[in-house]
C-alpha cells in the first residue's frame, strides 16, 4: 500500500434512526451512547445492518462519549458495512487501512485483525463473508463507480461524495494496480451471485447461472445483458 493525500474527516456523521435499531435509538437519548452500544452491535450483527456497521466503525475509530478506541473494532464494522457495498464504509475502510499501514507501530494491527475474522464470523453464521481484506485501491474504485453499476448490492449507500478524490489521489504501483483491479472484479461478481441466489429459486439460479457461464467458453454479450436485465427486475421487485 502506497499513502494518498486525503483529507480525512474525523467528525461522524449525522444520523437519523434506523429501523433496525429503535430501542438503541432511545437508549442514547436516555442514558448515552455507551450504554446503547450492545444494541447497536446486536443490529450490526444480528441484522446485519450496513449503515449501523458503518456507524460503529466510525465510533470505535476515533472514540466518542465515553467510547474508547479500538482499531479491530473499527477493522470489523467497517469491513462488514464495505462487504455490503456500502460506499462510505469502503472509502473509510481503505484509508484506515492505509494510515495502519504508514505506521510503523500499527501495521501489526491489519495482521490481527486478518488472522481472526474468519473464524470469529464463521462463528457468528455468517458464512457468506469472506475474511480477506480488499486493497485501499479495490476498495476505493468500488467506491468511486456510479450508483447505476451498483444494482445488485445489499447497501442503498451507493454514493460517497469522498470517493472519486480519494480515487484519483490513491498511488499505487502497476502490479499492485493490476491485482486491486481483479480482486474489485472478482468481488463484484461474488456479490451479483450472491444476490441472484437470494432472489432466485434453486432451479432458476441453476439456469443462470449455466446460461452466464457455459462450460465453453463465456455468454455472448447479448444473452448476457438479457440475464442480468431479468435479475435486475427481479431484484427491484423483492425490495
């Protein structure tokens, strides 16, 4: 990972209520955040929420109302709100990881945090998750594309205002470049499968997914673009 300059803003952001989470709305309003901190986390996990986990990452980052710091927090609810393609949790993800990289003192900290989140989420039944980490640079391109590319994702936080500077600032090496542009790749197509799975039954995923990859060769782009326009329809209509 090579640093980019990007200004990072240390301030959250606002919040309405979420309605995963009502009961831990009032309790911050009640008794204060620490104290709503275990509901928060039980709908970042539990629901799997991806604007709560963004929420979280923020808060265990930089500390807040009585909340200290914890990086592997921060590492976790950051990389599960990314994993839902949410936009501002990947731009955030990225530039954690590339100021734990900078240093010297922190670097050990992605190490960590990579040899216990499978296993640690494994546990937790979330099986769909991979504990890899995406480079700054995949994250940041994924972050940077068009809301209109991002159809399939979990997140309707599709649109980062810091994510096409933070893009163009990132320096990075060509091989380095070359395997962050596969890996973003790769996990779009992961999560287009993963959502076609989710909408389509046994049988109809069995179809397309054989019609998208034929066992020779690939799909001709037409029948390719009727595949993915029938599983957009059907996506928009389980919403």
């Amino acid at each position: 990972m090579r640093r980019f300059i990007v200004f990072v803003g240390m301030m959250l952001v606002c919040r309405g209520t979420f309605a995963a989470c009502p009961r831990a709305e009032e309790i911050v309003r009640q008794e204060g955040l620490a104290a709503a901190m275990p509901l928060y986390e039980q709908c970042a996990l539990r629901e799997n929420d991806d604007e709560t986990q963004y929420y979280l990452g923020q808060v265990y980052e930089v500390g807040r109302d009585g909340i200290v710091p914890n990086v592997q927090r921060a590492l976790l609810f950051y990389h599960l709100s990314a994993e839902a393609g949410n936009a501002e949790a990947q731009v955030s993800l990225a530039q954690l990881l590339t100021t734990l990289d900078n240093n010297d003192a922190l670097r050990p900290e992605i190490a960590i945090y990579q040899e216990k989140i499978g296993s640690m989420l494994q546990k937790g039944g979330q099986s769909s998750f991979r504990g890899e980490l995406l480079h700054p640079y995949a994250l940041l391109m994924l972050a940077a594309e068009k809301p209109d590319a991002k159809w399939f994702y979990d997140s309707s936080v599709v649109r980062s205002a810091r994510a096409a500077q933070a893009f163009k600032q990132y320096q990075i090496t060509p091989d380095k470049k070359e395997a962050a542009v596969q890996a973003a790749t790769a996990w779009k197509q992961r999560k287009m499968l993963e959502r076609a799975r989710a909408v389509l039954s046994v049988e109809e995923y069995r179809q397309f997914y054989e019609k998208l990859y034929p066992e020779q060769g690939r799909s001709d782009d037409f029948t390719r673009a009727r595949l993915l326009q029938k599983l957009k329809e059907r996506i928009t209509e389980s919403k």
